[in-house]
C-alpha cells in the first residue's frame, strides 16, 4: 500500500536552522536600538501611580476610576448614535428603492405611457433646475459679478444675462471680473482690460487653485493620505475686489449679497474660495460640478451667491459649444466631443498647436488626437490609440488651466443695444475707479506671464448666447418628447404585427386580410405625417443654410423605410 500524503506541509524546523533565525532577530533588535539611542528616543515611562504615602489615596483612585467609566459610557453613546444613523440611511435607502420599483410597475401598467415618460424627462433634464437656480442668484443679488476666461473673454460674455441685470428694476451693478489672467501675454492682457473697463468696471483676477477645506481638519486629511491643501497657489486681485465691494457697502450702508454668475469652468466657484481663503465650494474640472445656489459668508457685510453654470445656446457656433457647453465627459460619446475638437482646431494656427503639444505635422483631427494618444500612452488593446478618451482629455485641458492661448480684442468697440452711456454711466457711478485701476496694476506687476511665442493665438467667435429662462428649455425637452412618443407608436405598431404573425396559423384568412389592412392604414398616416415633417424641414434649410447638416442628420436617423418589415 501507498502511504497516504499529509493535507499539510510540516512546519518543524532543523535546530541549526532555528538558531540562526533567533540570532538573526537579536541582531535586528540590537540594530534597532542603538538607532533609537543615537536619536535620543527613549521608551515611555510608566505611569507609577498614586504612592501609597500620598494624603487623600482612596479619593484620587476613585476619581480615577469615575472618568474611565465615563469615558466608557460617551464610547458606548457614540457607538449607538452611530448605529442609529446607519439604520436610518438604510430605511430610507430601502423606501426609496422600494418607492423606484413602484413607479416603475405603475409606468409599465399604465396605458399613457407617453406621459410618464415626458415626466421623467423633466426630472432627468437638469437644465431647468439650472435656469431656475441662476434666475435665483440674479434676482437676490445686489452686486452681480460675471467671471470672465481671459484667454477669451468675448466668448464668455453672455447678453442674455448682462441684458437681465442691467434693464432689471432694481438698483444692481454688473461688474465684470477677468480670471486665469495668468494663462494670457501681459500685452493681450492690457488690451483686453482697456476694451472691457469702457463697457463696465473690469477686475483683474488670479484664483487660487487649491484652498483649505473647510470640512476636514488637517490630521485626518494628512491621516487619509489625501492632498495637502496647505500648499495652495497664491491668489491675485482679491484685495483689490474685497475693497471695491466694500465701498460699496459704505455707499449703500446696508449689508449687500453678491452673486457670481458664468459659463461653465470660468472659475466661478475658485473665486468664492479665494475670497473666502477656505475651501467653501466645491471645485472640479469637469463641467457643471455646481449645480444648486450656495451661500458663503465672506464678511459680515457681503454674502456671495455661487450659481450653477450658464447653458449655452445650441444655437451658437461650433467652438463655443465646445468650450461653454455644460459636457458629462464620463458617458460615452456624448455631445460629439470629436466635432468640439475639430472645431477648436480650426480656429488656432496649425504649427502653434504642433509646438505646444511637440506633434510633428498632421491632416485631420482624428490623425493629431491619434498622434497625441500614442504620445501619452492612451492606448487600447492591440495598440491602438484610444481617440475618444484623449478627445475629453483634451477639452478638459482647453476649458481647465492648462493650456495658453489667447484672443484678440475687436479693432472697433461696437456698444450691444441693451448698453447705452447713461446705463455705463449708472454702472460705474457706485465705484472707486481710480482705486480698481490701481489694484489692477498691483495685480499685473505681481505675476509671472507667458511669452506671446509659447501662447496658442486664438480667434474668438464673439459673444455666446445662454438660455436664463425656463419655457426655452422646456420647449427643447417637448421636442425630444415628441420624438420619444412617435417611437413608441413605431414600436407598438411593431408588436402588433409580430402578434398578428404568431396567431396566423389558428386564425383564418379573413382575419389575416384584416390585419394587414389595418398595418397598411397605420402605415399610411405615418407616411403622410414624415412627408409633412420632410416639407418642413427642407423650408427650414432652406431659410437657415447653416443649420443644415444639423437637420439633414436628424432627418436620416428619424426616416423609417415602410416598405420594409421588421421581425
């Protein structure tokens, strides 16, 4: 018979090798505390306790024993109130899962399914919130500031809201603040700075990028190995702005709030947290991260509004979407991210772009974001370069504050027709403006620019519509309704034929010729309807030429082809 193995290896060892690991470790422990002698720590003393000579004994004891018990019992409280508070989050988590299911089951056996999901569209569509939460911001501030990129100012000057602040009833300012100015030549900062202050009160501005947060004490941020907001970037022009709207203050001598209004990544929030000279807001590269009106102190007297990001208009150009539109980079091509590139890309100078990114000469944008990804190492399987991805990236790099570049101001200032002299005149009437123009100037000395050789020239597509009121949003989500809704009716005309099928067998012929009848007549206002829809849109292209590709897209992925049966 074969000797049966053992489950487990033996752990025994062979004295030799015993007594040199055991030599081995006195060695490492004599190591360690001739080290420990040459830095001058000592071990902790223990605690000797009371002496048995010392007067009053029994009662320090006692003490002694008290606060440990107390200190028992607050562990014990603060494990329960723990408990507690775990418990209430999982009930409430579990009514709404349970509230989710419902609707769900409610939407499926309801027969008005197109209402539901019109519903839900609105709930889903953030953009009305958006608009509701900046109309908010306006109306409750006295002071409005619309925070600028310098790279391109024009482009982040919305006339919907200038217009909404100027021409309201109330007494409120516009004060425009120029941030990133470090991004941009000091000379296209001048001249952006002369062209802006004519129009209303200019600010220049520096964020600083990383504040402290106001949330977590210093330990447990370096106890989580998180970074270090210590070490934070210097902050440029806010003791300039701090003293102008303190003025203010003086001049209206009441408390005042103000609200900080821009297109997404402008720096809207970053500004609040300089002021503040903690981390009050939440800041991040991705678009849209504030999406609710938060208020933060700065002083006694002055209470700053932070508002979610201005939508911008799809009516607007290439670029400005691309650069002003609030993006979700994390859903898979969402917002043609491949279009916004090209777009940026045909408004910068080939070879300036080939030497920021050091890319040798390209054809398309699809060629340069390969070259670009196989530069980086975003690399798929097989080593093919993931396009998508360095796509977002590099959105991200154009709207956060990373890259130069920078954009001529217009040669001829051209007032908007919602700005005449006196409302320039009523704007500027509450400032010091001889102190701005010193603050900025201080501003200016104190920071390091780019060479105009290493900035990227842009050119601007001028000022970017926005969408403040609600019904113009809504009206986009009834569009996406309306096509939703003649899909269903596609898709149950679909269901009907395949039940139709399955019953041909037990049915007789009469009834199949029914059937088929009814489909054609079905069929047939459909057609009639797309034929309608097809007038409409080739009058539509025809009165606007540039929305032309646009339309044509939408037209081709809506068209149904009636001759042919889907299974």
């Amino acid at each position: 018979m074969k000797r049966p193995k053992l489950k487990k290896a033996s752990k025994r060892l062979t004295c030799h090798k015993r007594y040199k690991i055991q030599k081995k470790i006195r060695e490492h422990h004599r190591k360690v505390r001739k080290e420990a002698k040459k830095r001058g720590r000592k071990k902790p003393k223990k605690d000797p306790g009371v002496p048995s000579a010392a007067p009053f004994k029994e009662e320090l004891l006692r003490e002694a024993e008290q606060r440990k018990q107390r200190l028992e019992e607050l562990k014990q409280k603060q494990k329960l109130n723990r408990q507690k508070e775990h418990e209430k989050r999982r009930k409430l988590e579990a009514k709404k899962n349970a509230a989710k299911i419902k609707e769900n089951e409610e939407g499926k056996k309801s027969s008005g399914k197109s209402k539901t999901k019109t519903n839900k569209l609105l709930d889903k569509n953030s953009k009305t919130s958006f608009c509701r939460e900046l109309k908010k911001v306006i109306e409750a501030s006295d002071v409005v500031l619309e925070v600028l990129d310098a790279r391109d100012p024009m482009g982040c000057r919305c006339p919907q809201v200038e217009k909404a602040v100027t021409c309201s009833g109330g007494n409120k300012k516009l004060l425009l603040v120029l941030n990133k100015i470090d991004l941009v030549p000091k000379g296209n900062l001048e001249k952006w700075m002369n062209y802006l202050k004519k129009e209303f009160p200019t600010v220049a501005f520096k964020s600083a990028t990383l504040t402290k947060d106001k949330t977590m004490p210093e330990q447990v941020t370096k106890r989580r190995g998180r970074v270090d907001f210590s070490r934070t970037t210097e902050c440029f022009g806010s003791k300039c702005l701090l003293k102008l709207l303190q003025e203010y203050v003086r001049t209206q001598n009441r408390p005042i709030q103000v609200g900080v209004v821009g297109f997404p990544n402008v720096g809207k929030s970053s500004i609040i947290n300089s002021l503040k000279g903690v981390r009050a807001c939440n800041v991040g590269v991705a678009r849209g991260v504030t999406k609710s009106m938060q208020i933060v102190h700065v002083d006694k007297q002055t209470k700053m509004l932070d508002s979610p990001s201005i939508i911008a208009d799809p009516s607007n150009s290439a670029v400005a979407l691309a650069l002003r539109r609030i993006i979700d980079t994390d859903e898979p091509g969402s917002a043609d991210v491949l279009e916004g590139v090209d777009a940026i890309l045909n408004h910068c100078s080939k070879q300036q772009v080939m030497m920021c990114y050091t890319i040798p000469d390209f054809r398309n944008t699809e060629e340069f974001l390969a070259l670009l990804a196989q530069k980086r190492g975003m690399l798929k399987k097989g080593g093919v370069p993931d396009i998508e991805n360095m796509a977002k990236l590099l959105l991200c790099d154009w709207t956060g504050a990373k890259i130069s570049y920078h954009s001529q101001p217009p040669e001829s200032q051209m007032l908007p027709p919602y700005l005449t002299e006196d409302k320039i005149a009523e704007m500027q009437g509450c400032f010091n403006l001889k102190n701005l123009e010193e603050g900025n100037n201080t501003t200016v000395q104190a920071i390091k620019f780019p060479s105009p050789a290493n900035s990227i020239m842009f050119q601007s597509a001028g000022m970017s519509n926005g969408l403040i009121e609600e019904t113009e949003v809504i009206e986009e989500a009834s569009e996406w309704e309306n096509m939703e809704t003649s899909k269903e009716e596609e898709e149950e005309l679909f269901t009907e034929s395949d039940d139709d099928q399955d019953n041909v067998e037990e049915n007789d012929v009469k009834e199949e010729s029914k059937v088929q009848v009814t489909r054609k007549a079905k069929f047939g206002k459909r057609q009639t309807s797309s034929s309608n829809s097809d007038k409409q849109i080739a009058e539509s292209q025809l009165s606007n030429p540039l929305s032309l590709s646009l339309d044509q897209t939408a037209a081709e992925e809506d068209a149904y082809d009636f001759n042919t049966d889907y299974v």
